[in-house]
C-alpha cells in the first residue's frame, strides 16, 4: 500500500479518532489495496453509543424544521462533490461511475425529501369513551439508533437510515459493511462541516463479529436498523433478544419476474436484462428468477441471450464504457460459480456466458442465462447476486404465481402484460411487499420498501418508513 493511501478514522462525539487496530479496504476490479479503516472494538462502540446517547435529548428538543436544516446542507455539500465522491465508489464497491453518481445525486435528494418532512409529523386526538377526557396519540423520537449497513449501495443506504432517524429526532451510530467503508467516512467529513452538534452522528467500522455485534448485543440501542443477508438478520434478532431491542430488517429478496405470452417483449427483455446487469446483479430487488409462458418462450429466451451475452464488463475506471463491473469479492465470485455449476448439474441449460471470461484481474463473472430450470433447484431458491438469470417456462398465469409465490422471500416481484385484468390479478395474487408491472426496480423514495417472509421485517420510505423511527405515546387527560 502507498503513503498517499488514506487511513480513516472513527467519527465518534464530532471529532475523528485514530484506532488501534484496522482492516484494509480493496478494489475489487483490480484487488489493489485502497485504504486501512479501523476494526473497532466494544469500547469504541460503547464510546460512540455514549456520545449518541448524550447529544438525543437536546436534538429531540430542537424543532423538527431545525433538525431538517442540517440535512439540507449536507445534501447540498454532496451534490457539489458528486464526481469525487462517485469515484471513491466505484473503487471500493466496483458499480459503473454512471450508477455510482446516480447513487450519489440520489442520496443527496433523499436527504432533503426526508427533511420535508419536518412539517409532517404528525400526532393524533382519539375520541375518548368518557365526558371531559382527551387522548393525544404523540409521535416521539426511540432514542439512538445503530444503523448497519451492506455494501450494495454503500452512500445511500447511510441517508436511507440516518436522515428519517435524525427528522423525527433520533441520535445514530452508523457502522459501514468492511468492504465499502471509504464513502462512509467521505460522508462523515462532509457531515463535520455543516456544524451538526456532536454527539448525532457517529461512524464505527469494522467487520461484523466484533464492531456489528458489540453494536447489536448493546443494552444502550434502542432501534437497530439494519440491511443485508437474511443470516447476518436472523443472528442480529439473536443478538437483539436480551434487550429487547426494536428491529427494522431490510434482507434479501429472490425476485420473480413473470413474462405472459401477452408482453411486451422488446420491454421485457430491456428491463429484465437492465435488472440483472446493473451492479452485477448485487441488488436486493433485481430479477433474480424468470417464469415465461410457453407462447412467447423461445423468443424471449433469444433475446435475453443475445442482450446478455452482449454486455461489456470489466475494470469501470480503466474501461469507462463498461456497463458492468466486478462482483464484490472472491467470496462473493465463488457462490456465484458454484451455484451455476450445481444448476448446470441438477439439468438446466447455459445458453450464454457461465464463466469468469477472460478479465485479467479482479472478480469479474459473465453475464449468464441459464435454460430448463426447475422450482426445485437451488437457482431458483436461493439469493445469486450475481449477473445470472435462471428461466422456467410455465403454462399459465396461474402457475406463474403460484411458483413466484412459493419462497422463503418476498421483497419485489415483476410481471409484462399488457392486459389489465391480468396485472390487477397480479395485484390481488402476489405476496410480495412490492410488485413492478412492466418494469423493474428501483424503488422511489416517497414509497414504502418493505418485504414480507425472511426478506424483513418493517420497512424504509416514505411516511411509512419516517414512523419506524418513532414509538407512539398516548396520554390522556380529563380536563
Ligand atoms: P451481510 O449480511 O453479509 O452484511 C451486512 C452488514 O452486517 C455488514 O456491515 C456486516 O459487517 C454486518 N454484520 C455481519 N455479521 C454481523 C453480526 N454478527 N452482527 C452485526 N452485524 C454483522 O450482507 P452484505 O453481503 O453486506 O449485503 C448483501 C445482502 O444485503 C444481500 O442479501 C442483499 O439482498 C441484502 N440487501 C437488502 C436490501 C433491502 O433493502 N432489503 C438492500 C441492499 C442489500
């Protein structure tokens, strides 16, 4: 590692603090070693939490139109830094710069629709039983919050917890995943100039054992709100179970996309492809399994392989044209194998792509369609992340749904048709937290990003997500 490499520090109680110890931080198109950020320990989160803890009360006191202030300014510092900060992305997370600065310019619009809703906040009078009595339903802030977030879309996912936490008058300590924690000390050193009072932001990285878990297992957190693997959720819900502590889990999904013999397909095949290239397929909400009818089968799987096959990828700083990056890491590049190697052997077809090409470095995988898929098979079951699409040929709607139904996930679903009654059906049928009818994802802020069955529990966005950092209190008062 050069000299010039940064090494981060903790951002704890509005001052950056060195470490003892510290983990590296790579690129994953070309593995060079980017930066060394600190692997801290329970007594720093403890510290972080403290601080958290010590600056609430006085932030909740403060209007909300005040709290919102400061995310306004430092939305406005983001948007004037958007190239630089986008490369430090695209080195550390490896999406394309053209997603990377959409990730930016987004994070700093949430920002401020977060702030509107300084304004909106709202309680409720309930009718009472009894002469002379009120009841006031009040909206109060829980307290500190930790928020833990993958690698994904590292910037954003820090605005999507830390902006409703601090409008309805929270404290947060945020901890970044290990393999993307650069941008979330860029963030933080924004954040510092805009005079935010110490104490309501923090940031604590560090690998999930020891940072992510002194986090969970603390008695001083009262919501953790986090996003990642179902695993690392269900260990979190262990972790959080002597205190109690108020979760909101936004976990994988394994979206179906059904395609009727109805559909657009020049539509179809742009959007699925689009959902499954972009950041390599790392997404949460991205088609991961298709179910096409019959009719329309053999030309859409043609097209998908043509479009697919087609795609360039590589390293995005040294290839600015690529349209696809690296995967996140080796481990990351090893599932992905595996399971198209254990699909190929349970019976399914590869029509295009299936290996790791011929990119001299970095972990870098084709894109990848595989035929002749069955319901039964890891494929179509498990999370890939990763640019692979697994297609089933169903007879009808009915067994379309029934098939997308039939998972341990339920974050998005997509269907094409252009009938109407047929996409109402959808409506009615599938159990999912959220549908895309002719397109895929990504989701807008103003909705709520919820998914149902092991993909979470709460959601984020919108009034819906603004309230799940709140807990009502109802007095009552007979005057
Ligand atoms: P991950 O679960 O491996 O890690 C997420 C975070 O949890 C990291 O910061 C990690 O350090 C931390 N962590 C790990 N073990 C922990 C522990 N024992 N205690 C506390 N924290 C711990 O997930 P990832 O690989 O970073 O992200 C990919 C996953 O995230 C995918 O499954 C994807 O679907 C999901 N995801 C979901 C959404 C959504 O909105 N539902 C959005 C983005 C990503």
């Amino acid at each position: 590692m050069s000299s010039q490499q940064p090494v981060y520090q903790n951002y704890i109680n509005g001052t950056f603090e060195a470490a003892s110890e510290h983990l590296e931080v790579f690129n994953p198109a070309t593995g060079e070693t980017l930066s060394r950020v600190p692997e801290s320990r329970a007594e720093d989160v403890e510290r972080a939490l403290a601080a958290a803890r010590g600056a609430q009360k006085a932030w909740a006191a403060r209007p909300a139109v005040e709290r919102a202030a400061y995310l306004r300014r430092i939305a406005a510092k983001i948007r004037e830094d958007v190239p630089r900060l986008a490369r430090i992305i695209t080195q550390e997370q490896g999406k394309v710069t053209a997603l990377a600065e959409t990730e930016v310019n987004f994070t700093a619009d949430y920002l401020d629709y977060m702030a509107e809703w300084a304004r909106r906040i709202e309680g409720e009078i309930i009718e009472s039983d009894r002469p002379n009595e009120n009841i006031f339903l009040f909206r109060k802030p829980l307290g500190v919050v930790a928020g833990i977030l993958p690698w994904n879309f590292p910037f954003f996912l820090i605005a999507r917890k830390m902006a409703p936490a601090l409008v309805t008058g929270n404290t947060i300590v945020i901890k970044p995943s290990e393999e993307t924690p650069n941008n979330c000390f860029e963030f933080a050193r924004l954040l510092d100039t805009v005079g935010l009072p110490a104490g309501v932001f923090n940031v604590v990285s560090g690998s999930g054992a020891t940072t992510g878990n002194a986090l969970t297992a603390s008695r001083e957190v009262d919501m953790i709100s986090f996003t990642g693997s179902v695993a690392t959720g269900s260990r979190i819900m262990t972790s959080a179970a002597d205190n109690i502590t108020k979760l909101n889990l936004e976990l994988g999904g394994k979206a179906p996309a059904i395609v009727l013999d109805d559909a657009d397909l020049d539509l179809a095949v742009q959007a699925i492809r689009g959902s499954r290239i972009i950041n390599s397929g790392q997404v949460c909400n991205c088609a991961e399994r298709v179910y096409v009818q019959r009719g329309v089968a053999d030309e859409f799987i043609e097209r998908m392989a043509r479009a697919m096959g087609a795609t360039t990828y590589g390293d995005p700083l040294a290839q600015p044209d690529v349209e696809m990056g690296p995967l996140i890491n080796q481990a990351g590049l090893d599932k992905v194998g595996a399971m198209v190697q254990t699909a190929l052997a349970d019976g399914a077809e590869l029509v295009t792509g299936g290996g790791l090409g011929d990119r001299p470095r970095g972990y870098h995988y084709q894109p990848t369609v595989l035929t002749g898929c069955r319901q039964d098979m890891q494929i179509m079951r498990q999370e890939v992340f990763g640019p692979v699409l697994p297609i089933q040929v169903v007879e009808d709607m009915d067994e379309a749904i029934a098939l997308a139904n039939d998972s341990d996930y339920g974050l998005t679903s997509s269907i094409y048709t252009r009938n109407l009654a047929s996409a109402m059906r959808a409506c009615r049928e599938i159990d999912y937290g959220e549908t895309y009818i002719n397109r895929e994802n990504f989701e807008a802020m103003q909705g709520f990003h919820a998914g149902v069955r092991k993909s979470g529990i709460g959601g984020a966005d919108g009034k819906h997500g603004l309230y799940e950092y709140t807990h009502s209190h109802v007095v009552y008062l007979e005057a």
